[in-house]
C-alpha cells in the first residue's frame, strides 16, 4: 500500500452528552468547543497514525474526529502507508515501548534507515495536504519520524503516544533512544499516564490525557437485547442461527447496516447459552496473553465452575499495522489442540470479521453484553480500552494490574489481580467471583458509574481543547497583533 489514505468519520453531535451528564458537565464542554473553534482559526487539525481499523488507537480517533467535527472543527484522520519490513520494525518498537523483546530483531542502523526511509515518504504526501498553521496530532511510533518534517512545514505538531510501560528495561531504553530524537521536535507531548513519559521528553509540554469510550458508538450503545442474542447467534458462539440479518443499525454516516457476517470460531460446536460466559476482546497480541487466559481458565475453573470461556479477537487479516497478530493466534489455536477434551468443550477462540467495522464493533458489543465477567489478562497494556468497555456494560472485569487498567479498576467494580504471570491466581480468582454472583452484581452497578465519572467522552475532549489552548493561544493573538 502506498499513499495516504484519508478516513472519513461522519460528525458525532456533541449534544448526545446532555442527558449522560451533569448541566454544568455540558456548559464546560459547549464552552471548550466554543474556545477551540475560535483557536484553530480556521485551520485544520490532522490526526496521523497508521491504521483505520483495529486495535484502540483506531476505536479512539474514530469517536475524537467525530466529536470534534460535530463541535465545529475541521478536523481529519490520515493513515500513512509501510511497507511490511516497516511495520515489523514498528511493532518492535511497540514491543520493546512496553517492556518486552517482541521478535529477536534488532534497532540498529539498517533499521534506522528504512524506518527514516519510509518516514521521508509520508511526510512529503503529508506536506501536499498540510498547510502552515494547521495542527498535527501524530500518533504513536509509526509517525515520530514525521514530527521534524511538518515543524520545518511550520505545522503545530504534537506526539501522541498511546503506549508505555510501568516499567523501565533494557527494551524500553532501546526502544526510546531510537524514537526519542524524531518526536523531540514537537511542541507537545500526550501519554496515556504520567509515568509513561520518558525521562529525556519529561522537560516538555507534556499533557497526561487518558482515552475514553464513547457509550453511543456502535461498539457501546445500548442494543436491545434480542438483537444481542441474534448477533452472538449469527456470529457462531450460541447455536441456533436467524433467518436474514442479525440486526440492523444505522451507520453514523446515516446509511442503513446489517450485521450477517460469521465469525472463525475455533472450538467444535457452539456454547452452551445458560452458562455463565467468560470473555477477553483482544488484539491477537502477546501482551494481551490470550494463551495464558485459556490456560488458567482451562485449569482453574473448568472443572471447578460450569462456565464457558470466549476468547475475541480480530480477524487477523484485518488489523494492518500488527504483523503478528497470525502468528499469536496460531499459537493460541495449537494450544487449544492440546486441552483436555473437557477444556476445549468449554473454550472457543474467535476471530471477528473486520470487513466492515460498524458491523465489527456491534458484535464486540453484542459479546461484551453476553458476557458474565470480562477479563483483560494483559502483560503490559496502554490503557486497555476494553476494560471501560464491559465495566460501561456492567460487567465486572478481572485484570491485571498493568497499564491504565490500574485507573479503570477502582475497588468495588472489579478484580485487580495480583500477578499478571499467575495463572493458578488468574483461574482461581475467576472461578472464585462466578460462585458469588451478589458480588458480579455489586462491582457490576459501581463500574457504569465509575466509567460515565471519569472514562466517557466530554472529559477526553476537555483535555484536547486545553491542549490547544496551550499550543494556539498566544500564537494565534500573535498573528492578529501583527
Ligand atoms: N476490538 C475490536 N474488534 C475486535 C477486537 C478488539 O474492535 O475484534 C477493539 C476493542 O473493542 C477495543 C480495542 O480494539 O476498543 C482494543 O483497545 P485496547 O486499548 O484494549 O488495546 P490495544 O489494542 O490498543 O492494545
């Protein structure tokens, strides 16, 4: 793939937030969108990164540009191209940003070159569409090397990356020595959390702005519930399939969707729907240790606790910038082989169709809904948009304590585990919260209104629109007083 490819995201109304959220919760945010129109002027802010699909970064810019458009922006989603040596150089970042080896590749000079290579080529298609003046949020590793690029351009540039680890390694010294001299141009810095930002970028303007869901997308909304039943129907985890299309929806560009699409489902036959149902969504990631959830759940509540588990994944044909994500599930699948038969009559790995994403997300938000208990088992994650997701649908999650889900997880929604290398842990917490189903139903109440507190849209904008009136503000009055 080469080229830029423009992703257009219909325009959310930002009144949708009224009757989710306090008057004055509204005022400040009429007033934020009010104030940042008057900031850009005129000009348009770019988001940068290098996926449509797939992935949180994805989930969140789609609900960012939308809102932002409806509050009067013009604001745009550009996706850069890379080749495949490119992204494996950026999932290696990736991986080591997060503490972690990732493949037995190196960060050198070869590395260096092609990445800087294939930079220089997006920032000259950048350079066609960008005018001086105009704002670029650069998102993640896939598009530090532009960061130099759009400032000699006289673009307001801010980096945002998504990821971080809570810990520091040879891995992520690594990995922050090959970004760190292609972002420290930008004006602005965005992490998820305040210790994720690495010490040489600590002296910048940085801003500490978690993501957030949006509760009206497709992946959030409220969907009755015999639709959810067809859907999870349709997509092969419960038997029995429905005449015509699962459900239909409207899209947020105003058109008529269907959800019809099957699911690849690893796992003979369908579950059994009067159980209690286990899930993890996923990237089909090792940092996400699909394997690990299996295992501890094939031995510690099988068994032990009559439930099903369901791990969800992507198609892996559909998320572009993770070149891993075959390998990951073909290990998981190979793993699955080797359960005992009573094991794998209670697992199934599922791969969601990427085809169309509005249809995706309805089924991730038809699986989250069908759910029991989520669990989010990661081994280092960057937020873990997942977990706001089933908490927002009264699910208590079970995770590890890595990452942002350390904030999402405040006590009485959930279970924060101890290790998340603990398997043994990992099962017995699971099948300890399924034998006490008042608990589900207390952290069930307490995790929606943590979410709507502090994880839903308005707050996430505040943040954007204080940002911009750092970076804008005394520019712009400079440039009318001339
Ligand atoms: N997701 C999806 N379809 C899938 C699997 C996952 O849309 O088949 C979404 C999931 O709902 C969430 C995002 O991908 O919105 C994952 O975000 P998270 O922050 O949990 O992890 P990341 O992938 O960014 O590491």
């Amino acid at each position: 793939m080469t080229g830029l490819r423009q992703v257009l995201v219909p325009s959310l109304p930002l009144a949708r937030f009224r009757d989710l959220i306090s008057d004055e919760r509204y005022e400040t945010l009429d007033a934020a969108a009010t104030r940042a129109r008057s900031r850009l002027d005129g000009h348009t802010l770019w988001n940068v990164n290098s996926t449509a699909s797939g992935g949180g970064v994805a989930e969140m810019l789609a609900v960012l540009v939308g809102y932002t458009r409806g509050a009067g922006l013009d604001v745009r989603w550009l996706v850069t191209h890379g080749d495949d040596e490119f992204f494996a150089i950026t999932k290696r970042i990736h991986n080591r940003i997060h503490g972690a080896r990732g493949d037995d590749g190196d960060l050198g000079p070869a590395e260096a070159a092609h990445y800087a290579r294939i930079s220089a080529e997006n920032a000259a298609l950048l350079r066609e569409q960008l005018r001086p003046g105009d704002v670029a949020l650069l998102h993640d590793p896939q598009t530090a090397g532009l960061c130099g690029a759009m400032r000699e351009h006289d673009v307001h540039v801010v980096w945002r990356c998504h990821i971080g680890a809570d810990i520091v390694n040879e891995w992520t010294e690594q990995a922050w020595s090959f970004v760190i001299p292609h972002v420290l141009e930008a004006e602005a810095f965005v992490f998820s959390l305040a210790h994720y930002v690495p010490d040489a970028l600590r002296s910048g303007h940085v801003h500490i702005i978690p993501p957030s869901i949006d509760p009206f997308s497709p992946k959030n909304r409220a969907l009755d519930p015999a639709d959810v039943g067809r859907i999870v129907r349709r997509v092969g985890l419960y038997a029995g399939d429905v005449e015509g299309p699962a459900a239909r929806f409207v899209r947020g560009d105003g058109s008529d969707g269907v959800v019809e699409r099957r699911a690849s489902i690893v796992g003979e036959g369908p579950l059994d729907p009067r159980l209690p149902l286990v899930v993890q969504v996923s990237r089909w990631d090792h940092l996400k240790d699909m394997q690990g959830v299996m295992m501890g759940f094939a031995n510690g509540v099988v068994g032990r606790v009559d439930a099903n588990l369901a791990l969800v994944g992507p198609s892996v044909a559909g998320v572009t910038d993770d070149p891993e994500g075959a390998i990951v599930l073909d290990e998981c699948v190979d793993a699955w082989h080797r359960l005992p038969p009573d094991a794998q009559a209670r697992i199934r790995l599922v791969s969601l169709p990427m085809d169309d994403i509005e249809e995706n997300a309805l089924m991730v938000n038809a699986v989250q809904r069908t759910s029991t208990i989520a669990v989010q088992k990661s081994l280092a994650e960057g937020f873990g948009l997942t977990v706001a997701e089933a908490m927002w649908k009264a699910k208590p999650v079970v995770a590890s304590p890595v990452g942002g889900i350390v904030d999402q997880i405040a006590p009485g929604t959930g279970v924060l585990l101890d290790d998340p290398c603990d398997l043994d842990g990992f099962g017995d917490t699971v099948a300890g919260l399924l034998e006490q189903p008042s608990e589900i139903e207390r952290f069930a109440g307490n995790a929606v209104i943590h979410v709507v507190d502090h994880f839903v849209g308005d707050r996430h904008l505040l943040r954007y629109a204080s940002l911009l009136d750092e970076l804008l503000g005394v520019n712009r009055a400079e440039d009318r007083s001339e």
